[in-house]
C-alpha cells in the first residue's frame, strides 16, 4: 500500500494498534522501514466494540485510490479514512477473512443478439 507521499508503505496490527511504516532511503542510500505513526483504535472505536474485543484486530484490505484500510473486529468490518481518521462500520455482523475493495465494476449491458439463445448462455456464464 502506497504512503500520502507515494512511497512503498507497510500496515500491521498489534493488539488494538495499526501501525504504518514507509520505505525510505536515508542520506547514504541504504533503504530501511520507517515507523510513520500508529493509530489507536480504542480512541476510535465505540466503547462497546473495544470491550468486546476478545479477537483482536485485523487488517484485512485496503483501497489504494480512496486511502482507506478495511479493519476486523469481531464480528464487524470498518472502514478507516486514513487522512481524515474517520472511521465507519460497512458489513453485517458476521466473520470475515478477506474483504476486495472495488470503485467501480461492468455492468453487463444488452445484447442485440438474433440467436436468443446464444444471449441466455452468454448471461448464465457471466
């Protein structure tokens, strides 16, 4: 996942921490992980979630365009603005393991097909 300023970023999640590291080169070229910062989900989340919290946390997506990191905490998924630190509930309760963010998709169109059934097959394989 890419940092505000375009560079390589890593995100791992220590008990009710995300934390955010970058790849950066230092004045002598050598290349090391830089510790950017950590967000606190207890100053985040509701009280009732953080007590609830017997799983931990976890990162499960992210959206590079819309700068935003998918989080698990039993048994709901949240979506974290990282530039605007806000924080929205967007699943039905349930588990999860894996969530594929998407900003746009096709939408199948229609088809002025005279073989009627050519069309019916080429909808029940999509």
């Amino acid at each position: 996942m890419p940092t505000e300023d375009g560079l390589l970023g890593l995100v791992g999640v220590d008990g009710l921490n995300l934390h955010l590291w970058s790849l950066m080169a230092s004045i002598d070229g050598l290349v090391t992980w830089t510790h950017q910062r950590v967000i606190d989900f207890k100053q985040f989340l509701a009280p009732e979630v953080v007590a609830t919290c017997i799983y931990g946390v976890e990162a499960i997506a992210f959206a590079e365009d819309a700068g935003v990191i998918f989080i698990y905490v039993h048994p709901s998924v949240y979506m974290i603005h990282l530039k605007s630190m806000r924080i929205e509930e967007v699943s039905e309760k349930g588990t999860y393991g894996t969530v594929i963010p998407y900003t746009s998709f096709y939408a199948l169109g229609t088809c002025h097909c005279a073989d009627v059934a050519h069309y019916t097959l080429i909808l029940s394989a999509s």
